[in-house]
C-alpha cells in the first residue's frame, strides 16, 4: 500500500558502515552487492553479488536465524520418506499442516531413482530413515550440532521366544542382495518392490519411534512369494529379495507373534535430537576449513552449492550459491564454498546437496508464502529427498505489526527520483491493511519527500529506517549508482530487444528506452535523463524522442545517446539495395522503382547508375511502370523477336503509340536511348493530352534548336512542367542518357501524373 507522506517525521538514512551485513568471502570474491533485511526478529534475509578470480558472476543467497528468535528450523524428508518434492512442495505440504514456513533450502543427497535421503531422518524427534553411514546434522535444546557418522542398531524381538533380528536398512528402498529391510507407513503406502521376494506384514500395537524407544508389533501375516507388498496406516512391512537368501529370518515369524522394535544409539545427542537430516562434508570446523582430502572427490568440481552453518553465537545460516547459468552465476568448488562459509564467522559448516537441486526459497514481506528466489539449473526445481524448513509458530493477524520497503535493494541512479512503496505486515509477514501515515525526513545520499526519495550524486548505500506514529519500526536499503558503474543497453520501445540501426528504411520512426544494470541487476532512472541526438545525413530526433529516418538510402551517421556522463555512439545507416548507389543523389529514385518493380540492376549488387540504357530497356521500365499489360500483337516491329524479353513491352508501347519506332518498321532495341528520346517516350507515356502549343519553356536553353523536330513538343511540355531543368544552361538532347537520370525522369513523372491526378479527383 502507497501512502502518501503529509508530515515530515523519521525516515533516516545511514550510511554503509551502520549496516550490519556479513561479507562474501574470498572463495567466489569479495561482494559488490549485499543488501540484507531482517524481516522478522532475528531472522535476515541476505543477497550477495560476487565476481570470481575469472571475473565470473557469482548470485549468493543467505538466512540467518538467532538463537532468540521466533524462527526455527524443521529437517523434513518429504511427505514420505519414498519419493520427492520439490521446495514449493514440501513448502506447500508442510503449510498444508498449519504450519507458516518463511524460507528454506533442499538438504540431503538423495537417489535420482527414487528422490529417497541418502541419510537420516528424524522429524520432531521421530525417527523416519537409517543413516546408512552417512554424516549427520541435527537440532536439539541446545541448537544445530554435526555428529559426523553414527551407528544406530535395530533389533527385532520375538517376545514369545527372544529370537532376535538386527536390522541396517530402516525406511530404504530394498536393493537386490541388500539383506533386510524395515518399512514403516512413512515410507510409503506399498514397498515399491518389483523384485521377487518375501515379506513380513506388522501391524503397530504401541509405541513411537524414536531413538531409545521400542515399538509393539503383532504379526498379521506371513507372506513367503510376492514382489510389491502394502503398508497400511500404522502397519509396518519386514522384506527381503529372494538373492539376499535370508528365508530362515522369515521362518521366524508366525501370524500373531508380539514383536518389539528396539532402537539403540550410543550417542546421546542423537538420541535427545528433535531433528535430523544426513549432510555432506564437514568444510569448516572451530572456525577453520577442515582437511580437503577427506571431502567427497566425486563433487568437489565447480557446481551450484547449498550448505549449512553455525555461528559462535548458535546462529544458524541457510547459504545457496547459484551456478552454471552464463553470465549469471558460475557456482564454486567446495574449497570455495569452504572459504565462503568461513567468511561469515561459522564455528562449523557441512555441504548439502547442491549442484543441480540447489534450490532457495524465502518468504518477502507481503508474499502469501514462501517462494523460489535463486535460478535453479535448467530453470524448473527438482524434486529433492529432504529439507530443512524454517517456521514460525507466530500467529496470523489482521494487526499491522511490521513495515518494509518495496523497493528494498534496488539501484538507483543518481540524481534520479523513484516513488516508494511500503507494506505493512502481520508477524508472519502476511501484508495487512494500515491506515497509518508513513513520514519521513532524510539526510546522507538522498532526500524524501512525498514519499518520493530522490538520489544525490554520491554513490553508495542510503539505509532507510522506516517508522509510524504507532512504534511501528522497518528498515530498507536504495543502492545509489553513478553512470559510469552501468552496463548500458539500449531496446527498441515496440519490440522491447535490442534494435537494428542499420539498413533502416527511410520514413522509418524509431523510439527507444535503456537499459541499466549493474552487476547484473536493473538500474533504476528517469527517462527524462536519456538524450539522444542523431547525424543528419540519416535524419533527426525530435522533442519527444523519435528518431525518424530521412536521407538518402545508402547514407551513413550515428546516433549518439547520452545519460549522465555516459555516451554511446552507435552506427546507422539507411537501406540501400544496390551498392554503387549508396548516398548517390540518384538513389532515392532508385529505390522507390526498385521496391516497385519499375528497374532492376546490372549483376553483382550493382544498378551501375552512370551507364546508359538501351532503347528496349527504357521501354521495359515504362511497361513495368504501367502493370505489365498485354499487347494485342507481338507483330509491331521486324527487328523485335516475338521471343525476347523486351517483346511485350515494345509492342505494347507501340499498340499505344508511345513509340514510332526509328523508320522502315523497325524499333532499334540496342540502340543507345539520348535524352530527347527518353523525353518523348515519358511524354507520350504521361503526358500526351497536355496542351504543349506553348514552347516559350525551351527559350532558357542554349541548344534548344539542336532539339529534333519529333521530340520538341515532349522536351517543351516537360520543361514547362519542371521535370527536365536541363545542365549549365542546355538540354543535351542527343546525348546518352544515363540510368541515374531515367530513374529519376521516371520517377517525377509518375509522381507528377500522381498528384495531378489526386488533384483533378
């Protein structure tokens, strides 16, 4: 909600060195990019930007939770122990439950087959799959502690008899030759078998699993043949494959037998936990990294990351480090992420299953849950075998508790003005309506008014407290940037990409935004800011902003934009189809036949524009120009074969005597067009009811009584007409003509017959 400021109260701006973040460490570089906020007491939310030693991007994303807050984390292996969820559902899920989850990160390695944990589960202090020798993280009254590999025995008991059955595999999918294995309702509802085997059904009489306890089973049944076996709610399922050879464990059991489930750990710790989730390697312990030999070799090459780690204090942090995305984050190695961990004053940290499952959700203030903020790889999540989920027992409310910036972290371009927005939310960062009136006041490297921060000239980092006449208290930071730290990119404002500037078409009109970004991430300005300005050969920028494009086709120029102390120039140029004519005074004319039909060039990209034409050429041109209509005969003249390519349009020109040709039945196809010639044709073509009794026009030319007795009335009608001007005072008129000069000749006449035409209409 916006809400406009009418008073001037607290809205202070610090500086950097009062912000209290962690700094990125030295494994993926020193951060360019920290914004933080604490969005429920003792709970931050952390985004780091960093370039590697290769100057590759790396995104890293953090939440931290104090020991004192409200805040605390659940090791969930999904709904069932067998088969995944992604993040969004387990989130999903586990709200499902009532339950307000406000981040979280995918956490133990998992099989691809079957998204199961590698390790161990417990979940509020019920024990949901073996370890299966892997290392183990887990919470009690005390906090988040690392145990490393630990033995838990299962034991099975005939209570009639004593005979007893050790178990490894607790809650596991059953491998062939694997031995015996235990599967409760939390693993699934069947035991997604398919090899041959056997199989005891328990149904559960009393008890809870939990390390230390024990658990009452009666035998329901026996089943010695089978492949995929039920487990019903509160029921359990013994099973083996037949290669394991283990009939004589089956032999053991008959239907109604008491059985007792024992669980037995020696660590105390474990037994106390109220979660656990299996981890990786132990990367820092008592503040220092550990010995990298002892790391897993098959994960240590650079990947996306995720890992956990605890402060001095008992502060947990949740970390993920996006990878494998060009441009956007390149991801670490696990002496790397050794390194980063031990930048942020861990007293110990473990890898979790990064790579391609890394994935990372928080709740923002005024979302409605938990979302994905990181970039998975290949851009959709992964299902995942657990997680640990961070929740909140803090109650919903319609009360405004909390405020927040929405423009938290952004930049801001210096000198620029951007409108704020704030939310107001419940203590589960639930956005709720508030009447209250946000005031402000600043000083440092911005001011507020109206709910508008403008930036100043310095760069840095204004950290905004926010606060309303209730004690309602907030914090947020604005990135103030200067021009020369952007990466500045500019997009066409229709097709939003980045425009093509060159071979543009004349009477084009072009507008346009920028880009900012800076490591990566948008740069907020005024448009006002941007000015552009353009060369005048390829046309002009008008008050608003447009370019339009004029020139000749072929002429080349730039345009300039300016923001700030920045400037880019970049190259334009106008389409121009044939390259001899590029910015010649011709090319306008020969353009518009071009793209019309009308003439055509010489081979090789070329229009040759000084050449002269041929008779049958130029009367081709005219044909083209009047839509290629039929001649009644192809019989007009002796020297034009019915078979050439100029045939139809001679003879048509003839049928409209247009052309007399040049004596004795003949037309002269190869014969070189002069002047009075092309003059005559184009008259008789454009202009043969005109009045051309008048012939004073001819009186300005020097050489008009060298002008042939059958051309004198077309000469005379077009240079009263101003579409012959003639050159240094005379006409030329039995000279060549060149095809530049026919174009435009042309040209002006169908535009001139054109509007005479729109004129008499």
């Amino acid at each position: 909600m916006r809400i406009k400021a009418e008073f001037i109260a607290l809205l202070v701006l610090v500086s950097t060195a009062a912000m209290p973040v962690s700094a990125a460490g030295g494994g993926t570089g020193e951060a360019v990019y920290i914004n933080s906020s604490e969005l429920l007491d003792g709970f931050t939310y952390t985004n780091e930007i960093s370039y590697n030693v290769l100057n590759n991007r790396e995104e890293a994303f953090m939440l931290s939770v104090s020991p004192k807050s409200a805040v605390y984390p659940v090791f969930m292996p999904c709904k069932n122990v067998y088969g995944g969820m992604t993040l969004t559902q387990a989130i999903e899920y586990y709200e499902s439950l009532g339950k307000t989850v406000v981040g979280g990160v995918n956490s133990d390695f998992f099989y691809s087959k079957n998204q199961m944990p590698l390790g161990i589960s417990i979940e509020n202090g019920i024990f949901k799959s073996s370890p299966e020798d892997e290392n183990i993280l887990a919470i009690d009254e005390n906090g988040v502690f690392f145990l490393g590999k630990t033995k838990i025995k299962l034991t099975l008991t005939i209570n009639k008899n004593g005979s007893t059955v050790t178990l490894k595999h607790y809650n596991k999918a059953r491998n062939d030759g694997g031995g015996l294995y235990l599967l409760t309702d939390a693993f699934s509802d069947t035991t997604h078998t398919s090899s041959k085997g056997w199989a005891v059904r328990f149904n559960v009489l009393e008890g809870e699993y939990r390390l230390g306890s024990t658990v009452t089973y009666e035998v329901e049944a026996v089943i010695p043949e089978g492949q995929n076996y039920k487990i019903g709610e509160n029921q359990a399922v013994l099973t083996c494959d037949e290669t394991s050879m283990r009939d004589s464990v089956r032999e053991k059991f008959e239907v109604g037998d008491r059985v007792t489930l024992s669980f037995e750990c020696a660590d105390e710790r474990l037994v106390s936990a109220v979660q656990a989730t299996g981890c990786g390697d132990l990367l820092v312990d008592e503040g220092e990294i550990t010995d990298s030999k002892a790391w897993d070799e098959a994960i240590t090459s650079t990947n996306p990351r995720t890992a956990v780690g605890v402060t001095y204090d008992g502060t947990i942090l949740l970390y993920a480090l996006d990878g494998k995305t060009s441009g956007y984050s390149t991801g670490a190695n696990m002496q790397n992420l050794a390194k980063d961990m031990k930048s942020k004053n861990v007293r110990f940290a473990v890898n979790l299953d990064g790579g391609g499952s890394t994935t990372f959700a928080v709740k923002r203030p005024g979302d409605k849950t938990a979302t994905v903020v990181n970039r998975p790889s290949g851009g959709t999540e992964r299902s995942c075998g657990a997680f640990i989920l961070l929740v909140t027992d803090n109650k919903k409310s319609d009360a405004p508790s909390r405020v927040f910036l929405k423009q938290d972290g952004i930049n801001l371009l210096r000198g620029a003005s951007i409108s704020l927005d704030n939310i107001f939310t419940d203590e589960c960062l639930n956005a709720v309506e508030a009447n209250e009136i946000l005031f402000a006041s600043s000083s440092g490297l911005g001011t507020v008014s109206e709910m508008v921060y403008t930036a100043g000239m310095t760069e840095g980092v204004d950290r905004l407290t926010l606060s309303t006449p209730s004690g309602i208290v907030g914090t947020a930071s604005i990135h103030v940037v200067s021009e020369k730290s952007v990466d500045f990119t500019l997009l066409d404002n229709v097709t939003g990409k980045v425009p093509t500037l060159t071979g543009l078409e004349e009477g084009t009109e072009l507008s346009f935004t920028a880009k900012l970004k800076r490591y990566g991430r948008d740069v907020y300005f005024n448009d006002s800011a941007i000015k552009a300005s353009v060369s005048d050969s390829v046309g002009f920028v008008d008050e608003e902003g447009y370019f339009t494009v004029t020139g000749l086709p072929g002429a080349e120029g730039t345009l300039t934009v300016k923001l700030g102390e920045l400037r880019k120039t970049y190259k334009t140029n106008i389409y121009c189809t044939f390259s001899d004519i590029r910015a010649h005074w011709s090319s306008r004319y020969v353009e518009s036949l071009y793209r019309e039909g009308i003439v055509s060039g010489t081979g090789d990209g070329k229009f040759s524009p000084n050449q002269s034409l041929k008779r049958c050429d130029f009367v081709v041109m005219l044909w083209r120009a009047m839509g290629k209509p039929e001649p009644q005969s192809l019989d007009g003249f002796s020297d034009v074969q019915q078979n050439a390519y100029y045939a139809a349009a001679v003879n048509w020109a003839c049928e409209q005597g247009i052309t007399k040709g040049t004596g004795s039945g003949k037309f002269s196809p190869g014969g070189t067009l002069t002047r009075e010639q092309a003059f005559t044709l184009i008259y008789r073509a454009y202009f043969y009811d005109r009045d051309a009794s008048d012939t004073s026009a001819l009186e300005r030319f020097t050489d008009a009584g060298s002008v042939s007795k059958f051309a004198l009335k077309a000469v005379a009608s077009l240079a009263d007409m101003g579409i012959i001007s003639g050159s240094g005072g005379k006409l030329n008129p039995k000279s060549m003509i060149s095809r530049a000069q026919i174009a435009k000749l042309l040209c002006e006449s169908i535009y001139y017959e054109y509007s005479s035409s729109i004129a008499v209409g």
